[in-house]
C-alpha cells in the first residue's frame, strides 16, 4: 500500500463522513457534515509520455508501448502533452528520516529536476526520476520555503512526504534560477489554490444550504420571549464557529511555522556539519605540515653537518671556502623560512574558524613548502656541486704531492751521486 496523492478537500480541517465512487461520471463523492466535493478519477487522458503516466500511478490508466501513449480502461487514448516549466540538473540528497542530521545521496550522478503542472488536480510539482523510479514527486505549497545553505546547495521541507530535499548544483547561477523558479511557482501555487477555494465556494451546494439557514435568522426575531432566546442562541453558535475558524487558521499558521523553523534547523544542522568538517581537515592538515616541517629541519641539520665535513677537509682550498659560504648563507636563508613557517602554522592554529579562509590558507601553505621543497632541491644540488670540486680539488693536490715528492727523490740521489763525484776528485788531487 502506498500514497498515490493527498489532496485539501475542503476550505478548513473537517472529518470526512463519506466516499461514493460514480463510475458512469468517473466521479469521486468525498462529503462532509457541511460540504460535498467531486474529484475526477481517471486523468489518463492527460498524459502523453512514459514519465508522468508512471509518476501519476492512475489506477485508470496504463501505458501502451505500441501505441506510445496512456490508454484508459475504457479504450479512451490521450491527447494532451506535458511539458516541463523548468528543468535543470543537480545531486538530489533526502535526510536521513533516523537522526535528522546527515544527508543521503539519492543517486550516484546528477538528475533533471523539473517543475511540472497538473492541470487536473490545479498543482505544480517537482518531480526527478533515476531510471524508472521517482526520487523526488514533491507537491508545492504556499507554505513551502526554498533555502539556501550554501552558494551551490539548497533545500526545502515536504511535510507531506515527511522529509527535506536537498539539491547540489554545478554553479551558484543554477542554484539561483532554481530559487527564482521556486518563489514563481509558490505564488503560483497560491494563486492556484485561491482560485480553486473560491471555486468550491460558488459551485459548493452544501454551503449555499449552509447559507440559506444561517442568514434569515437575524429576521424571525420579534418581541415575544421565545424569539427573543431562538435570537440569542443562534447569535451564539455564529460566535462559537467564528472562534472555532479563528482557532483553526491559527492552528495552520503554527503548522507552517513549524515546518519552517524544522527548515532552518536543518540548514544550520548542514551548516554546523560542513564547519565541523572543515575543522577537522584543517587539523589535519596542520598536522601534516608539522610532520613536514619536522623532515625538513631534520633535513636541514643533515645539510649542515655535510657542510661542517666539507669545512674541515677543505679548510685550504679557496674555491670550497666560497662555496661553504654560498651554502651557509642558503641554510640560513632555510632556517628563517623554517621559522617563517612556524609562524604561519601558530597563525593558523588561532585563524582556522571558516571553511573558505582555511582552504586559502591551506593552498598558500602547500605552494610555499612547494617553494621550500624547490629551495631544499637546489642546495642539495649546489652541495653535490661542491662535493665535487672539492674531491677534485683534493686530487689534483694529492697529484701533485706525488710528483712533489719524485723530483725530491731525484734530487736526492743526484745529490748522492755529485758528493761522490767530488770525493773522488778530492781522492785523485791528493794522490796527484
């Protein structure tokens, strides 16, 4: 068993006494103590697409695929075309009907949502199908509000369906000429309803009945005693249904009340969530740039105490000392853009209050560990650089050091050889 449709029978809240289906008019009778009232059964007629004769679920009526249009029961084909308002598309979301609070995707992608008219019934709906099954088929009323929780997301509350629809579109422009839509058709709806109740009130037989005995009561009065109570009395069973009336409206305007204020404590309930989550990634990244920050320095303290080796095996080298130098300035440069970024992260513990704020922050922090990240590269390159020359530099001397220490060899043995050549001219003058 499900709900096909509900529809307001009469002007104010009265129990219904009695239904009677006509089936040679195609009429149903819905009566009251007060009022009667007619309503069409087969509607077949107005249908002339797969879509709204599936979305009607007319027991009248039934789609034929050879003839491609709504047959009746009564061989009776349809003529009239339905044609959206507006259409647009969007992620259709439902909330949850167990807590209330989080919202569940209707679909995977993006539906049409249109608006549509039903002429026979006098309403405007908004209906989105995903495949073959209805997603939303919500009745718009004057007391329907559309709001706006974010710049691409909206939603409203159907009381009727007991639940709120939310709706995620591609641009804010979208979000906006569904809104725009919204209020048209509300008013619509309004002016709709109005005209039907004014309807019901010429066309109503019970009422004019109602009329003919309530009106002609003022003139029976006279001055003897027993018209004098019939006045008094029917004086006051029109005072006790003015203020049955008057309790009634204010009984409907609390019902829309409350179903606004339900509206708007699920937009802050949405609101309150999406902060919630963009603080808690906003920690997350906080943690994440510590973590960063934490390899970097211990990177840097590496750096360093490569450059305090090269120091003292290149304390001779000219060429190195400049280098050692270019990289002491670069790893200062590094230690004050560490600080600089300490800073920001203690700067974004206390600023991280808005969604849009952190992501900005977040996008500026990352280009700038980008920059470091580049930085950190380049002194890795210009260390290797000077790793080099300073190996080279290191061969070359020890390359020298090693022809050096032959030509002092050689001159030592030349030495050697002149002394004994001068001992032996010494030996030969003495002996001459």
């Amino acid at each position: 068993m499900f709900i096909v449709e509900e529809l307001q029978l009469f002007l104010s809240p009265e129990t219904v006494r009695f239904l009677q289906l006509s089936s040679k008019k195609g009429m149903l009778c819905v009566g009251s103590l007060s009022q009667v009232v007619q309503l069409p059964v087969p509607v077949c007629h107005r249908y002339k697409y797969c879509l709204g004769c599936i979305l009607a679920r007319d027991p009248y009526c039934a789609w034929s695929e050879s003839s491609n249009e709504g047959v009746l029961l009564a061989n009776q084909t349809g003529d009239t075309e339905e044609q959206p308002i507006f259409s647009t598309r969007a992620h259709v979301f439902q909330i949850d009907p167990a807590t209330k609070r989080n919202w569940i995707p209707a679909s995977k992608h993006a539906l049409t949502v249109s608006y549509f008219y039903d002429a026979t019934r006098n309403v405007y709906r908004i209906i989105s199908v995903g495949g073959t099954k209805a997603i939303i088929n919500s009745t718009i009323t004057p007391n329907m509000t559309f709001t706006k929780t974010s710049q691409k997301f909206g939603q409203w509350a159907d009381s009727r369906a007991n639940t709120v629809y939310g709706l995620g579109f591609a641009s804010e422009q979208h979000l906006s000429q569904f809104a725009e839509k919204f209020q048209e058709v509300k008013e619509a709806a309004r002016l709709a309803r109005e005209k039907s109740q004014d309807k019901t009130e010429l066309t109503n037989p019970a009422l004019n009945i109602t009329s003919h005995q309530v009106l002609p009561s003022p003139i029976i009065s006279s001055n003897g005693p027993g018209e004098d109570k019939l006045f008094r009395s029917q004086s006051a069973d029109v005072e006790i249904s003015t203020e049955k009336e008057r309790l009634k409206k204010m009984l409907s305007e609390g019902s829309v009340s409350e179903v606004q204020w339900e509206a708007e404590f699920f937009s802050l309930q949405d609101n309150n969530n999406k902060l919630v989550a963009a603080l808690h990634e906003a920690n997350a990244n906080v943690d994440q740039w510590k973590k960063q920050l934490a390899a970097y320095q211990e990177e840097t303290e590496t750096l360093r105490q490569r450059v305090a080796e090269l120091e003292s095996q290149g304390a001779h080298d000219s060429s190195s000392e400049n280098n050692k130098e270019e990289l002491s300035q670069t790893l200062e440069e590094l230690e004050l853009l560490i600080k600089a970024k300490d800073e920001e992260i203690q700067m974004l513990k206390s600023q991280k209050c808005g969604r849009w704020e952190a992501e900005g922050e977040r996008e500026e922090t990352l280009q700038k560990l980008q920059e470091l990240e580049a930085r950190n590269a380049e002194l890795e390159r210009r260390l290797h650089l000077a790793e080099q020359t300073l190996a080279e530099t290191l061969a070359e001397r020890e390359k020298v050091q090693n022809e050096v220490t032959k030509v002092a060899e050689i001159m030592d043995v030349k030495i050697f050889e002149l002394s004994e050549i001068r001992q032996g001219l010494a030996k030969l003058v003495e002996s001459n």
